[in-house]
C-alpha cells in the first residue's frame, strides 16, 4: 500500500564558495523531495497544501516519469526532445487538461489562456500585434513613470521600514499593467484591485479536492465561493472601464494609445471582425491575471536571491548606473546594455518559475521522443523539475546567473528552460515581461542595496509561485 505524505521538510539555505569559478553560490532553501510514492489521499492533501512537494527525488533524476496514478495514467516529461514533441512538433495533439481549466477558467472564462480550438486560434490570431517587439517598444516608455512613482514611494519610507516585497512588487507590476493597458484609467483602484487578486488567487489558485475528483459542477468548491467576491469586482470594474473607453473612442478626440484601444480596435485579419464585448473584458481580465502575479513573483524572488548575493546585487547595480539615462533604450537591447540584470532575472525564474508546471491532455496515443503517451493522458511539463533536473544543470540548485551571460547561455537548450512556455501556447506577454522586469530590477538596483529579513521565504504553488506569508526585506539607500 502507498505510504502516507511526511510531513512539509524543507533544506536550508547554504552559502559556499566556489573555487574553480571563484564565487560563492548561494543556494536557497526549497522542499526536500522525498523518496516514497504518494497515496491517493495523501497525494490531493499535498496537491492543496502546496503542489510544490509533490515532486520526488526520481523525478529530478530521470528523464521522464510515467505511470497509473491516483488522477489517472500521467506523464512528467523532462526530457527536451519529448518536451519539444509534446509543445510544438505535435502540438494539436495536446490539450490543456481539464483541472487546468477548473482552476483558471472561472476567472478568465473565454480568454486566451484558458481558450481551445478555433476560439483560441483566432483571438492569439487577433492579439498577436498587441505583443509584437515594436508594439512592447512603445509600451516600455509608458511603464516608466508607474515604476519611477513607486521607487518615489519606496523611497520615501524610514530606512528601518519592513518592507512586504511581495505586495510592494504586486503593487509595482500592477501599476505597469494599469498604465499600459489603460492608461491608468481606473483612478485610486489600485489598492483595491490588487488585494482582490491576491484573493483570488489564494482561493481560486488552491487546487480543490472536488476538482481532483471530477465530482460535477454543481457541488460548491469552496475555493470558488471565497473567491467569487473577487471575481465580481473585477467584472465590475472592467464593465466601467471598458463602457468608459467606448464612450471615448465615440467622441473626435485622439484615444490613449494603450492596450485596451488595441483590444478593441482588433480585427481578424482573416474576416474582418472584432472581438465582442465579453472577449475584450475577459483579456483583459486574463492579461491582469496572467501578467500580474507572474512578474510580481519573478520580483520578489529575484530581490530575495540578491540579498543573499551582494557581489551580484553590485554588478545589477552597475549597469544600472551605465544606462541610468536611456533605461528603456537599455531594457530593450539587454545582451549589450543589461547582460548581468537580464541574467539574473532568468536566473531567478529557473530556481523559482513564476508558472512552475505546464499541463496538458493527450487527445490521441503518441510517442514522444521514445515516451509512450497513451490517449487521455495528462502530460505534465513542470519548469520547477525541469529547471533543476539532475541531468540537465550544473549545481542545479544554486544561484548562479553567470549561466545565463552571453557565452555560457547558448550551451542550454531551448527546452530545458521554460519559463514561458514554447510553442503555438508559449507566453504572449514573455517581452513585455522582460523589459518590466528589467526596467523595475535596474531603477531599483540604482537606489537600493536590499536586505532579507527574517527566517528563509517557503515557495508555495498557487497557480503561481509564490513566497508565503511575504517577504519581509528592508531597503538602504545607495
Ligand atoms: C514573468 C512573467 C510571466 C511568466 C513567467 C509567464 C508565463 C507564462 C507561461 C508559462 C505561459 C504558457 C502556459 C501554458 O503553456 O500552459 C503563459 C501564457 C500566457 N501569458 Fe504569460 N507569463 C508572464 C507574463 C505575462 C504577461 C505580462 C502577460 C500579458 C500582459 C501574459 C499573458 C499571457 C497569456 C495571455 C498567455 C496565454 C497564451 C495562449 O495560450 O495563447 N503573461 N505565460
């Protein structure tokens, strides 16, 4: 009989210096794996406690796992052939699973991350040129200020100040997202938005046993009814914004040039027409909720790594001062403005993958690079595993962005790190991401030198990853 889930074991943070690279490397604390299969039960009380510990050792081992399990025949992929089989080569083969879709779809309903089929091919078809390097080039200027105001704020606060990392970067990215999506238009919401997401995604994000085991729709998941709250602000306050922007768009005078404008200015460049009203309100809702916590986490997690990584923390801060003129020029070209900042934050996302695993359906039986993947089965390409995986990295689990530095990056394959995914469903917003990302890390690291407090941040999968409970961090001036 399957033994029991131990109790939550994490490892502890080391520091050690490293004499052949000469550089200490700092590795953060995470769940220790265990060795023994998990049960049925103990595997959903994981699933909800924290689907971080699932994982085990063998699974950071081997190339693939596969076998019956208590949610059916399922797949972890980690080998990059078969990973590129399942996300690409044949793609229409692949399905997002259905647990997937009960957690993310109540929010984002016909949205395009949790679309399918054709409904998905033509709004990725109709969004596509809101994402383009020159449409993310004009949105970098419009995420200055928002990012230059909370700097201000942050700034402002006593040298002593106990900072939440975490809300203060939710804050941040939420700003960025209001300034370039529209304008800013929803005055003093910020506050408000921002808890009614965290909300929403420490209820909503919480993987339901009732979901686990496909019990019908009409029993109440208690996830879904603490965050419905959530969900009906957020629908109100899109239905505002949105008749707002109509009304605009109506009148003579020139419309802000945001993403909002872009979504309903949309066409289908096959027939012509526009998205309705229910789909521009729900990408919206989906580029929030996509593109929020996600680079919030990345936030968080990057500034925890540095506070343990002063020299590495000096060199980010170096280049910040070298392009402290021309940032957004600087963001857009990284490798030779931001080699070192740009290194860091996808550094940062491989240790702690803002979107830790990928799950997909098989439509029909497959074999993947050699992996045998029956029809139904649920594929699961989870970049928590794949991006320490034993066979794949050396000193998986340490910090070392130097990896990353032109030179040394292109010995990675491309499908041993993903933290945007790949393929036709690969991150519409991963630009814009890295130029906000970068553009917060380096007008940070010119002001900043960031310290941790308290005891090490536990990582814990809410359909993001993130740390728990906060991250206490104060800030001295530069
Ligand atoms: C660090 C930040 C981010 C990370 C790590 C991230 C990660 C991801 C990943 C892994 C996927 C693919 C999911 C899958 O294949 O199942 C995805 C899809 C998506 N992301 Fe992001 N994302 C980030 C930021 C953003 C931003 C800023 C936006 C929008 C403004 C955005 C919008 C989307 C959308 C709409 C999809 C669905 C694409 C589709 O299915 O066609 N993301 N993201």
């Amino acid at each position: 009989m399957a033994r029991q889930a131990k109790a939550p074991h994490r490892n502890s943070p080391t520091l050690r210096y490293d004499r052949m690279m000469q550089q200490a490397i700092f590795t953060p604390a995470v769940p220790e794996p265990g060795t023994e299969i998990l049960g049925r039960w103990a595997l959903m009380r994981t699933l909800r406690r924290n689907p971080l510990e699932i994982w085990r050792r063998i699974h950071f081992e081997a190339p693939f796992v596969a076998g019956e399990g208590p949610l059916g025949y399922g797949v972890v992929l980690s080998d990059p052939a078969a990973i590129q089989h399942v996300l690409v080569t044949n793609a229409s083969n692949y399905v997002k699973d259905r647990l997937q879709r009960k957690v993310l779809a109540p929010g984002l309903g016909e949205g395009l991350l949790t679309a399918e089929g054709d409904a998905w091919k033509r709004t990725r078809r109709m969004l596509a040129p809101l994402f383009t390097p020159r449409a993310v080039e004009a949105l970098a200027v419009s995420m200055l200020p928002p990012i230059e105001a909370n700097m201000d704020r942050l700034a402002r606060r006593p040298a002593s100040h106990r900072h939440d990392i975490s809300r203060e970067m939710t804050r941040v990215t939420y700003d960025v997202l209001a300034a370039t999506l529209f304008s800013g238009s929803i005055a003093g919401g910020a506050e408000a938005f921002s808890e009614a997401l965290t909300r929403y995604f420490e209820t909503q994000g919480r993987i339901d046993p009732f979901d686990m085991l496909d019990l019908p729709a009409f029993l109440p998941r208690i996830g879904r009814i603490l965050a419905q709250p959530a969900l009906d602000f957020f629908e109100a306050r899109i239905e505002e914004i949105i008749a707002a922007r109509r009304a605009l768009l109506a009148k003579e005078a020139p419309p802000p040039r945001d993403l909002l404008t872009a979504l309903i200015k949309a066409r289908d460049p096959e027939n012509g027409q526009g998205l309705t009203e229910r789909e521009v309100g729900a990408n919206i809702v989906t580029f929030i909720g996509a593109g929020h916590e996600t680079t919030a986490n990345l936030m968080s997690w990057t500034l925890y790594l540095l506070s343990q990584a002063p020299e590495i923390a000096e060199a980010v801060a170096k280049e910040a001062r070298e392009t402290a003129d021309y940032p957004a020029a600087a963001a857009l070209e990284p490798a030779k403005s931001l080699p070192m900042t740009r290194a860091v934050l996808e550094e940062a996302m491989r240790l702690f993958p803002p979107v830790p695993s990928l799950t997909r359906a098989a439509l029909k039986r497959d074999v993947a690079a050699g992996v045998s993947i029956p029809r139904g089965a649920l594929v699961v390409i989870a970049p928590y595993v794949l991006h320490r995986h034993t066979l794949l990295w050396d000193e998986p689990e340490g910090f070392r962005p130097q990896r990353f530095l032109p030179g040394e990056r292109e010995a990675i394959p491309r499908f041993a790190y993903l933290p945007f995914g790949a393929g036709p469903r690969v991150c519409i917003g991963q630009q814009f991401a890295m130029v906000e990302a970068m553009l917060i890390l380096s007008r940070l690291s010119l002001r900043f030198r960031f310290h941790h407090l308290g005891p090490p941040p536990e990582p814990v999968h809410r359909i993001t990853l993130r740390p728990k409970g906060g991250l206490p961090m104060r800030f001295s001036l530069r």
